[in-house]
C-alpha cells in the first residue's frame, strides 16, 4: 500500500476538472447572500446534505442550479482562487481545467464578465503559488450543436486564453457525432479537443470522440474496458484517459471503489490520470482522490508515481516543460 507521505510529495497535474464543479457550499451560501437569492436549503450543511446522486443527470440538475449564485466577476474570482489556493495543499503544480460557458451566458453573463474574473486569479496563482493554468472551452452536449458554435464565436476574443475545446453534460443520447463541425471548426482556429466519452456512454461513444471529434485525450473513458479492440488502440496511441474515482462513486459509474478499473488499466499500458471531476459535489480534490483509490485498492509506491507522471505526460505542456516534471 502506498504511502500517504509519498503521494504529498510527488508533484502533480490535475487534467478533468469542472471550476463550476469546485463551488463549496460555504461559497454557495455567501454569494447567494450577496446577491439577495434564495437556495433551496436552509444552511451550508443542507447543501452539503443534499450531495447524493442516482446517476449523471442527477448531480447536473444540482450543479446546474449551484452555478446561478455565480453572477459577477468577483464571483468568479473567488470561484478560482479557492480553486487553486487548494491545488497548492495538495502539490498540484498545473492544471488544465474546463468551463462551461453557456451555463453563464444563457443566464446572460458574458465572456467579459467570468473571463476577466477568473484570469485575475490565475495570474494571481501562477505569481504567489507557482501554478499553472489552461483553460479548456466545454461544450455543453445537452444543447444544440449550433449552440455550441455559436458559443465558440462569442469566445473570440478570448481564443489566447484557451488551450482546447471540451464536451461534457449528458452523455447518453448525445453522442460525440452530434458535434462534428463545431469540434471541426476548433481544431482549424488551432485548439487541442477532449471530450467526456465511456463514463456513462458505451465504448462507442469514445471511439466516437477519436475518430469524428479527433480528440487529443478522453475524459473518463473508464467503459473502454468493455472493448478490447478499444484497449489495444488507447494503449498503442497513448491516448490520456482522464479518470475521476470518486466521482464515478458517487454517479455510480461503479458500485464500490474496490471494484474501479483505474490499476486494470494502468497495468494494461494505458495512459491513465487521477482528477477530481466536481471536487465539491464528489467529496474530494486530487490528494482525496488518491487516498480513496489507495484504501480500496492498495496501491503501490510505482503505480502512485506512474499516476503522478502521467498527469504531465497526459497534459497539454510545451514538451520540455513536461520533462522537467518526468
Ligand atoms: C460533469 Cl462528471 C461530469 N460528466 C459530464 N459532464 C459534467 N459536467 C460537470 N461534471
Ligand atoms: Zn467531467
């Protein structure tokens, strides 16, 4: 069993991370204050109380209805700073997280508004904690494909902030297929692509994602498992697979972390990360995460390296910044 002294140790890289999934519900609380509106709970404990999930669609009603106390670019800052103040407890030296702009533009909270806020604070972290940040613009797969371009043309003004393009929200029933022109039009302005497939989906959804979206990395892909064809391919591209323990818990992705896949798969030569998904709404950041798998599964020190090593080898640094950390 790995040791947790080790796992405080090894610098790390968090890849799959949500801001609007960081939301505490003690800054819930204080900005619905602030902003004069009523949550449908009585105290921060409730909102801690009412985190229980069936499956995906269940947490993004709650996750969904959390971001509307997020109104104005302090919120934003906030948001993020938390974020990243937390990231330095836990050794976290970069991170490549996703926002979900239409869940703030269809409230009408523009680009000007959340980027201004969350910029502040990761130039803030990258001077006074020595973190690193990309940003990746979701797509919310729920909505229309014209949506989502439309989406990526009132980002223009913000393209050099970005480094790629995601999709996540609800998995089944909207397939990778559904977004072939806009995830097009990303790579021809010059941005990497992920996508959330096999977390919900089956493994043809993430066959989708490669070869349709053309993405860099998958987002979860834990259900690739079912396919060994799949396997093969993820091992020989070395394609990242951006897997959340904890969260898979909670949505009941798997039924008890004793059965989660993660060491299958990293012992099958797959490129396999560790990362928090909605750390506030799953119970846990990186080190959390970690800690969960090591106490279900019993780890060793080499697997907990390798997952450390992974996270920059999976990540979207220049090469030789990624050897500085190998
Ligand atoms: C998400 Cl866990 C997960 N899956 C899909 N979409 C999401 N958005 C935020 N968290
Ligand atoms: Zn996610």
């Amino acid at each position: 069993m790995a040791d947790i002294k080790l796992l405080a140790s090894l610098p790390k890289a968090e890849l799959h991370l949500h801001i609007e999934g960081t939301l505490e519900p003690t800054l819930m609380w204080a900005l619905a204050k602030k902003h004069g509106i009523t949550l449908p709970y009585n105290s921060v404990d409730d909102i801690a109380k009412a985190y229980q999930f069936d499956d995906l669609q269940s947490f993004l009603d709650l996750y969904y209805q959390g971001a509307n106390v997020l109104r104005d670019e302090d919120d934003f800052f906030q948001l993020m700073w938390a974020y990243l103040l937390r990231c330095k407890e836990d050794n976290v030296v970069h991170t490549e997280m996703m926002i979900d702009p239409q869940t703030h533009t269809s409230r009408g909270i523009g680009f000007d508004v959340f980027m201004t806020g969350f910029t502040r604070a990761i130039e803030k972290a990258k001077n006074e904690l020595g973190i690193s940040c990309y940003l990746i613009l979701s797509f919310l797969r729920h909505l229309s494909e014209e949506d989502a371009i439309e989406t990526l043309a009132q980002a223009n003004d913000y393209y050099e902030d970005f480094i790629a393009v995601g999709l996540d929200s609800s998995e089944l029933g909207n397939p990778p297929e559904k977004f072939v022109n806009v995830f097009e039009q990303a790579r021809a302005l010059g941005f990497k692509c992920v996508a959330h497939a096999g977390e919900e989906g089956p493994p043809e959804y993430v066959w989708q994602a490669l070869e349709l979206l053309k993405v860099d990395r998958i987002d979860h892909g834990v259900r690739s498992a079912e396919d060994p064809k799949l396997m093969t391919h993820l091992a020989a591209q070395k394609i990242p697979l951006t897997v959340c323990p904890q969260s898979n818990l909670k949505l009941r992705v798997v039924n008890d972390m004793a059965e989660h896949n993660i060491l299958k798969l990293l012992d099958e030569g797959l490129l396999v990360t560790v990362n928090s998904d909605d750390p506030s709404y799953f119970g846990g950041y990186m080190n959390d995460n970690f800690v969960a798998l090591n106490d279900a599964l019993s780890m060793s020190d080499a697997q907990m390296i390798k997952l450390a090593k992974h996270s920059f080898d999976g990540s979207f640094l220049p090469e030789t910044i990624k050897q500085q950390w190998l």
